[in-house]
C-alpha cells in the first residue's frame, strides 16, 4: 500500500520565500502610510480660542466639509472675516464649519493674548465660526497639522487668511492662497461639490 511521506519538498527555496515576504511586506506599509495620510489628517487636538480643553477635530468635524483657515487680526486680508463668517453661517446646516487658526508668523499681526484676539473677532466682524489656539503655521515650528496640509497641498501659506478645503473624507481638496476671497465662485462651487458627496458611515461627531 502507498504511504504518504512524512514530508513534502518546499515548493519555494529560502530565497523565493524571503523575496516574497519582503515585497509584501513593502505593500502593506505602503498601503497603510496612504491610509493613515487621508484618515489622520483630523486627529489632531486644539483649545478652543482662550479655552481649556482640546477639541479633537476628527471627533467634533468628522464627516463635514471644513475650510482652514490661517488668521490674523491686524492684516490687510482681516475683512475676510465677514465672508467667512457668511460662508459658515450659510452652509453649517449642512454640514459644513470653518474653523480659524490665528496666527502671528507674517510680520506678527496677530495679538499675543487669546482673549484679545477672541474679542477683537467677535465685536469687530461678528465671528460664530469655531476659533482655535494661537498657532504657528510655517516653518520648522508649524503645529502638524499645518505641516501635513502644506505636504499634501504642496504649498504652505505665504500670508496670513490661506485657506485649504477638506472634504467629508478628511482629505484635502484644494488650496486658496490669501488673494483669494471666500465666496469667490470657484471656492463656493467646490463647497457645494464636496457637501454633495455621501458622509463617510464612520464619521465623527455631526
């Protein structure tokens, strides 16, 4: 009667084998440093304006189309304020916030205290629109997340009121550079376009 031998001949050799493992282990790093560049955008942490406690963004914003910001309180661009401020007010019901980062790295004109930033916002052009910690945003220094946006965007701000557009996704759609108004056409009618895709079914909080 036949017998079944106790062993079987490899059907790779050693090297085969090691090549194998490496290229898929290259794959699945790949594919997991794509991943993490789209999904970890957001999951970062800020103080609200003259606030306490960090307000994590994927938490809060997941699954919204946002408008970052750079901001500052004594520029040539401050009046800007007022259209976003429109823009926030105008699509928030559908999901959809702006949400400012003032900044003093373009000739410091941004005021040193929060509190007076907070106020010079709100009494001057009547800000509702989430407000963050004073951060920097250029430079060595950049808080990360400016960083990653100026990786993907291939631009970092050159002044102060550049704006990138994220969509429900967390991933960045597009870059405006601070000549660029808010409700300029083209800015509304990618908003419009990113508000019309599906929210992600594992979005943050609405």
């Amino acid at each position: 009667m036949f017998q079944t031998p106790q062993w079987r001949a490899s059907s790779r050799s050693a090297p085969a084998r090691r090549a194998v493992g490496g290229l898929l282990c290259l794959v699945l790093l790949a594919a997991g440093s794509a991943a993490a560049a789209g999904a970890g955008l957001l999951e970062r942490s800020f103080r609200p304006l003259a606030g306490k406690t960090p307000v994590n963004l994927q938490a809060q914003y997941g699954g919204q189309v946002l408008l970052l910001v750079n901001t500052a309180s004594k520029c040539g661009y401050t009046p800007q304020f007022e259209a976003l401020e429109g823009l926030h007010a105008r699509y928030k019901g559908r999901g959809f916030a702006v949400l400012g980062f003032p900044s003093g790295d373009f000739r410091a004109q941004e005021f040193d205290d929060e509190k007076q930033i907070q106020e010079f916002c709100t009494l001057t052009y009547g800000v509702k629109f989430p407000m963050f910690e004073k951060v920097r945003v250029v430079g060595e220094q950049a808080t990360p997340l400016y960083r990653d946006l100026a990786r993907q965007a291939g631009e970092a701000p050159k002044w102060n009121f550049h704006k990138y557009l994220i969509g429900r996704d967390g991933k960045l759609i597009a870059s405006y550079g601070s000549k660029t108004v808010p409700d300029d056409p083209a800015v509304v009618a990618a908003i419009e376009r990113a508000l019309a895709a599906p929210r992600p079914a594992a979005a943050g909080k609405r």
